[in-house]
C-alpha cells in the first residue's frame, strides 16, 4: 500500500481541488434558482398592484430588484464572480463587430484641409467600405490620380512620399490598437465577466460582452469617443447680434416648408415674448405661419426675453430642423469661425406643458482646456441636492491651466463638454486651484458611473462604428447549455456502456477513470478562470472518445501480454510499458493542432481549442495514473481483473 501513497494523494488532492473549485458554480446555480423564485412572486406580486404595467415597466423594475438582491448578499456576488465563466452562446449577451473610423483620424492629423481633400477623403471612405485596402492606400492612390502631392496635407514640403506613408499608416496602426486598449479598459472597469476583444484585419475590432442586459449602455461605452472639452459661453451682448442675424439669415430658408409653419403653431404665444428683444417685427398681431415665415430660427428657438441668458430651448421634435438651418450655407456664411452652437446632451421637461427641450448654447470655437489631463474620475451623489455627479482630477499642468482659466474668467460660464454635447455650463464662481471640477447633468448614478469609465479609460484616437451587432437571449443561451449537457452525459453513457461491455471489470475502471477525467476538466475551467462556450462543450465530449482511446491502448497491450503466457502483474506492466509511446505521440500530435486553433482562431474556436487541450492532459492523467493505480492495487490484491 504505501508504494501508492504518494499517487494516491496526487490523485486525491487532484480531486478535491477540482471539486472546490467546482462548488462556487454550483452555489451560483442554487443562488440563480432562489433569485427566480424570489423574482417569479414579485412579479405576481406587481402584476397584481399595478393590472395594467407595461412588459417594459415589469422587466426593468425585476431587473432592479435583481440587482439589489445580489448587491445586497456578497456571497452571492462571490459565487458569481467565482463560478465557471460561461460564454456569449451559453449566457446570453452581444457580440459587436466595430470599424475604427481611420478616415476620420486621417482628417483630424492633416493640415490645410480643402474640398479637394475633402472629396478625396469621402472618395477612399466609400471604396474601403468595400475592399480591404487600407484608406491611407486608397487616398494616396487618388492623390496621385489628381497629381497631388501628399505633402501637400501631411508631413513637410520636403518629406519623400515614402517617409509620410510609413508615418500614416504607423499612425492609423496605432489608432487600432489604441481603440482596441481602451475599449478593453472600458469593458473591464463595466463589470463584463470575461469578455472577448479580438482584432479582425486592418480595422476592425470584434467584441464579445457576455450577460449584458443593458444593450444600449454597452453601445454607449463601446462607441463614446470621450473628447472632453471646456469651451466659454459668448457674454449675452455678443451673443444676441449673432443670434439675430442667423434669424435673418435664416427667413428666406423656410418660407415654403409648411410642415414647419405647423409645427411652431404651439409655441407661438411663448416666442411672442422671447423675440421681443430681438427688434423683430410686432409679432402679436402675426398667426404662426406668418411668425415662422418672418422668424424661422426664433419660432423653433425659444430664447429668454431680455437675453439674460445665452442658451435658447429647442422643442425635441424640432431639433433636426434647427441642425439643418444652422448647417446650411447662407447661415454659415454669417456665424463667425470662432464660435459655433452646440445642443445640450439631455433635454429638460417643462413641467406645465410636458414638453422636453433641448438647450442650445452659443460657445467659443476652441476650447480652453481638453479631456487630456483628465488623471481620475468618480462618479457619486452631490451631497447638496442628490443629484449624481461626476467629480474629476487633473494632471499638475492641467491643474495649473484650470486654475488661471477659472482665475481669468470670473463671473462667466464654462461649458463641460463630451462628444459635442453640453452636459453642464455653471457659472464660474471663483479661481479653482488643484485641479478638481466636476460634471452634472446625468439622469442617474448608472449613468454617471457609465461617464466615469469612459472618463478614466481614455478617449478613443478615432470614432469607432458598429458594423455589425449580434444579441443572444439568455433562454436561447439557457437551451444552449441544456442540449450540450445533455449531448456530454449521453456521450459519457454511450462510451461507459461500449467499454464496460467490451473490456467488463477493465472498461469499468476506464469509465470511472473517465468522470474524474471530466470533472478535472471543469476544475482547471474554473480554477483558471477560463470561459466555457458550446464548442467547448464539444471538445469536453471529444476528450471523452480521447480518454478512452489511451484506455483501449493500454488494455489491448495487456491483452497481448496475457496472450503469450505472462502474468496478470507482468502483463499490466508491459501493457503500460508498450503503450506509453502511442498514447504520447498521439495527444502531443493533437495537442499542437489545439495550440494553432487557440493560437489563430476566433472566440468559438478558441473555446473549442482550450477544452480540447485542458481535455488531453487530464485524459492523459487519468489513464496513465488513475487506471494505473487502480489496476495495480486490485493486481496486487489478488483480485482477478477481466479484460473481456
């Protein structure tokens, strides 16, 4: 007995280290059947408060009340974050493919831009989208057609053409995997337990967000490009002589759009009094058609009488329109180059009418300080009024620029900007030394946290879009695990039952060797943290054929021994002893096609690729030791061991 001590307690410790890794999924699955109970009454429960509540209404307020749950018990968050990862196809989640905009980064870095680059540009924009050939290639390619030298935007004058596409395309390199860190950043600081994040070809990013229930927040995350600037409201006496003349720029641009004229029919009364300031015609004695003829841009832009403030409120339907006005030629021609509108990120609720407005706010072109020294973020509950904020901190130069910005502008409005939105624009109270500011204006603390991620991850080099977007229901997910469980256990039973009959007291032994083969594999799943996907159900099924396999080596060995007259101890050493070579030879050989799959495959691939080689060295740990031990020990017991 004790020349088998020492694999004895290998083999032991081996299962019991499997099976306390194990027991968190199990708690996690226990934990979820409790949770649905729980859920599955208050559903009852609402439907029968509240008869006539939406789908909608009853999923977010149980999504809720889920939450809270597992926020409330760490246990249940431990076994969660503890268990077997399960993959995008067994849980539920979105798959999105996303193209960073490298033809937008290539914009932003070059100098002297002019239509013809511009037609260039939309022209490599049009053919990438459906070749492989990068953009840099392609506008470079139409340079030449033009007989344009690429100095001419990028570079020097005396740069070689050589020299500056090396450097574009260094650049837009870079922009990828830059994208592609920030993007990880921003998924892992979100909470998605083992997402998938994988390049495809030149610029494209694929991402893999298991469990995410929040599918426009995860969009939100994935896309926010997170450019922060601090721009300066324009003081009210300047800002009313350009808000006038686009009003006049803009009364021959809508005289014949009578959808418009309809629209403005319910803000009349209040435009009355907000244009009368702006030395306009008597518009009490005018219907709103004749109103929204005369003043176009003040029928759909609400302003306050005396213009004590700058910022105009916008009716959320009319938004499109007011874009269109300020984007078109003849407005443009009379907005000065070192200011420019921007709308509010949200819109506010008019509590009498119901109607939600955006703000419109008139603000320096350039910005005083940018998102670049942004060093920390930290979404919390202003202690004042509840309202969520986002509190930052700024890098010792940023800190510096703040504080004589701040110091320089007392008295006047700061607009905080990401993305082009206005998300607040307070009134500079006083100089703000050591860097720390904050933003408001966030619907809720989920929404701020999400601002905060982004905030701290960094802002992406280029936009990105979605190009493809995939979800998978968590039922689909859920009938997805069932079909491959139930296609291992009766794999397991279909190969048990062929090795028992074939090999009876010996294929007994393998198929015991076989569950602690499986559930070694589940154990190093799990203790590694590795993710479980449907292909990698099939390999677990797979490694079982495989497990078996070094079994029906080793026994048909033995069998060859016991046919020439040796000894049942001779004859089990001899048949390990001759079988060594092809049990090796054979996984090692199957192992290095898992390395190349795991190597250069994508996510289902991969799954597969890690099942199948965690599955070979345990098979193999299982064959050469378990059914080893267990053959020797009842060999040396005297016991009489069938090979069929």
């Amino acid at each position: 007995m004790k020349k088998y001590t020492f694999r004895i307690v290998i083999i032991v410790c081996a299962l019991v280290l499997s099976i306390y890794k194990l027991y968190p999924t199990y708690q996690d699955y226990a934990n979820t059947k409790d949770i649905e109970k729980i859920l599955s009454q208050k559903s009852d429960s609402i439907k029968t408060a509240n008869p006539g509540i939406s789908n909608d209404q009853l999923t977010k307020l149980l999504t809720e009340a889920e939450d809270s749950i597992k926020l409330a018990d760490p246990e249940i968050r431990e076994a969660r974050l503890n268990r077997i990862k399960l993959g995008l196809d067994l849980q539920g989640g979105m798959r999105v493919v996303l193209e960073v905009n490298t033809a937008k980064l290539l914009e932003k870095i070059a100098t002297n831009v002019d239509d013809d680059f511009r037609a260039i540009l939309d022209a490599a924009s049009a053919e990438a989208a459906i070749s492989e050939e990068s953009v840099v290639d392609i506008v470079y390619r139409k340079f030449q057609e033009k007989n344009i030298r690429i100095s001419r935007y990028y570079g020097s004058i005396r740069s070689e053409d050589s020299e500056i596409l090396a450097d574009l395309r260094t650049q837009t390199e870079d922009a990828v995997t830059r994208a592609m860190q920030i993007i990880r950043n921003r998924v892992d600081q979100y909470g998605v337990s083992e997402p998938s994040i994988q390049r495809q070809g030149d610029r494209r990013v694929i991402v893999e967000l298991p469990g995410v229930a929040k599918e426009e927040e995860a969009r939100q995350l994935l896309q926010g490009t997170a450019l922060l600037e601090f721009k300066l409201l324009k003081d009210p006496d300047y800002a009313i002589t350009i808000i006038q003349k686009v009003d006049e720029a803009s009364a021959g641009k809508v005289v014949t759009d009578t959808t418009l004229a309809s629209d403005t029919a319910t803000v009349a009364d209040t435009t009355n009094n907000t244009t009368a300031s702006a030395d306009t015609s008597n518009p009490e004695n005018m219907t709103a058609e004749q109103f929204a003829k005369e003043h176009p841009f003040f029928a759909l832009v609400q302003y306050d009488p005396q213009f004590r403030s700058t910022e105009g409120y916008v009716n959320k339907d009319n938004r499109a329109k007011v874009e269109q006005l300020l984007a078109s030629d003849e407005i443009n021609s009379i907005i000065p180059e070192t200011v420019e509108f921007l709308f509010s990120a949200k819109t506010i609720k008019d509590a009498e009418s119901g109607q939600e407005f955006y703000q419109l706010f008139l603000v320096n072109k350039a910005p005083e300080l940018t998102g670049g020294v942004i060093t920390n973020a930290l979404a919390t509950l202003d202690p004042t009024n509840s309202n969520p904020i986002v509190n930052m901190e700024m890098s010792s130069e940023g800190a510096i620029e703040w504080s004589r910005i701040t110091g320089a502008n007392v008295g006047k409005r700061c607009a905080i900007i990401l993305d082009g939105a206005v998300f607040t624009a307070p009134t500079i109270q006083g100089k703000i030394p050591g860097g720390r500011s904050q933003i408001s204006g966030m619907e809720n603390l989920d929404e701020a946290k999400l601002l905060e991620i982004v905030l701290k991850a960094g802002a992406l080099p280029a936009p990105v879009d979605i190009i493809e977007e995939r979800t998978v229901g968590p039922s689909l997910g859920q009938d997805s695990i069932s079909k491959g469980f139930n296609s291992a256990i009766f794999g397991y039973l279909i190969v048990g039952l062929f090795m028992i009959l074939y090999y009876r007291q010996a294929g007994g032994i393998a198929a015991f060797s076989l569950i602690f083969t499986v559930t070694l594999i589940f154990g190093v799943l799990s203790a590694f943290m590795a993710t479980l996907t449907l292909p990698g159900i099939a390999g677990i099924i797979l490694t079982m054929g495989m497990a078996v396999d070094a079994n029906v080596l080793i026994y048909e060995r033995i069998r060859e021994e016991l046919a020439i007259g040796r000894t049942l101890r001779a004859a089990v050493d001899g048949g390990f002893a001759k079988a060594y070579s092809a049990i090796i030879d054979s996984n090692i050989t199957t192992m290095i096609t898992g390395i190349v799959l795991f190597q250069f495959g994508t996510g289902p691939i991969q799954g597969f690729a890690l099942t199948l080689m965690i599955g070979i060295l345990t098979s193999l740990f299982g064959a050469l030791v378990v059914t080893k031990v267990v053959l020797d020990f009842l060999v040396d017991k005297g016991y009489k061991v069938s090979l069929g």
